[in-house]
C-alpha cells in the first residue's frame, strides 16, 4: 500500500513514518524538537485516516442510498415481486462474484477449517439476512422509500448499542446521542 506524508504527500519509504523526510527535516530547521515534530505527524496522520475514513463512509453512504432506490424503483415502479427481485440480484451477484471464486487455485486449508467450524453461524447470517432483505423489499409496497429506507437504518442504532452494551466500547454517552438522533429523523420522515 504507497504511502504518502500527511504535511506534502510525498511518497513514505518507511512504513513506521507518518511524513517524509523533508517534512521532518524543516519542523526540526524551524525550531522543532524530533518528539514535537513526532506529534505533529501523528495528529496529521489521525486526521489523515479520520478524512479517508469521511470518504470511504460518504462513499458507502452513496452506495446504499443507490441501491436503496434501485431496489426500491424495482418492486413499486418495475412491478417485480419482492421474491423475484432477491432473485435477479442474487443471479447478477453470483455472476459478479464467480470470477473471484473460480481463479483456479483451491481454496487455502484455513479458509475451509474455518468455514466448518463457524457454518452454523455462517448460515444463520444467511437466512437472517435473506429475510431482512426480503422484509425490506415487501416493506417498498406498504410505505415510500422516503419512510422505509431511514426506518431500514435503525439496524445502525441497535449496532452501535449493542457495541457499548455487550462488547463494552467506549463513550456510551455520545452512542445513546447518536441514537436518539437517528431515531428522532425517522420519526420526523414518518409524519
């Protein structure tokens, strides 16, 4: 993965540095200290991965609001059954995906271990998700999408919860926050 300097983007040859060498070189001419400058290019490199981290996020966000009103375009306006659109998804993913699972190369013996050892999980999340997407789909003929979809995104309220609550992730405070907020905008949407 290239790695490039939080103060000049230049290329970063060492994979424990946070900026490149001239970077480093003129804080220190300026009258920095090596630990300050160490600072300084860590709190660059945070806020670095914080912005790619932003646009990755906005860039997921565009992906399911696309395929939010694909799917929901399919069922109301295209008339196709909720079955039948899970299906043609299904169909298009496996032929989107068969390119990667057939390479040639069997499938590392780790990989099969741990498929045996966690299959009853595996297919749990199979038919869960399975029928939480076809509950979705059934749900664009009863309600818009204006309704349906912020309503399909309280699954993020539960997550960020159950984070704090089974996994004990920090700042509960700004979790129940978010909550409360996400909660509130789908009630407004609802009326």
């Amino acid at each position: 993965m290239r790695r490039t300097c939080c103060f000049c983007s230049a290329d970063i040859a060492s994979p424990t540095s946070a900026s490149c060498t001239r970077s480093r070189a003129g804080a220190q001419g300026a009258g920095g200290s090596t630990e300050r400058v160490g600072a300084v290019a860590a709190a660059h490199d945070a806020a670095a991965r914080l912005r790619r981290g932003v646009i990755y996020g906005s860039a997921v966000g565009v992906s399911i609001a696309g395929y939010t009103l694909w799917d929901a375009a399919a069922v109301t306006g295209a008339g196709r059954t909720p079955l039948g659109h899970f299906w043609a998804s299904l169909a298009l993913q496996t032929v989107m995906l068969a390119g990667l699972a057939l390479r040639g190369r069997p499938a590392p013996r780790i990989l099969r271990e741990e498929a045996r050892r966690h299959l009853p999980v595996a297919v749990a999340v199979g038919v869960l998700s399975t029928a939480s997407y076809l509950a979705i789909l059934t749900a664009y003929g009863f309600a818009p999408v204006s309704v349906v979809a912020p309503a399909r995104e309280l699954s993020v309220v539960l997550i960020a919860l159950a984070g704090w609550l089974l996994f004990r992730e920090p700042h509960p405070a700004r979790r129940l926050a978010g909550a409360v907020v996400v909660l509130a905008g789908v009630a407004l949407l609802a009326v």
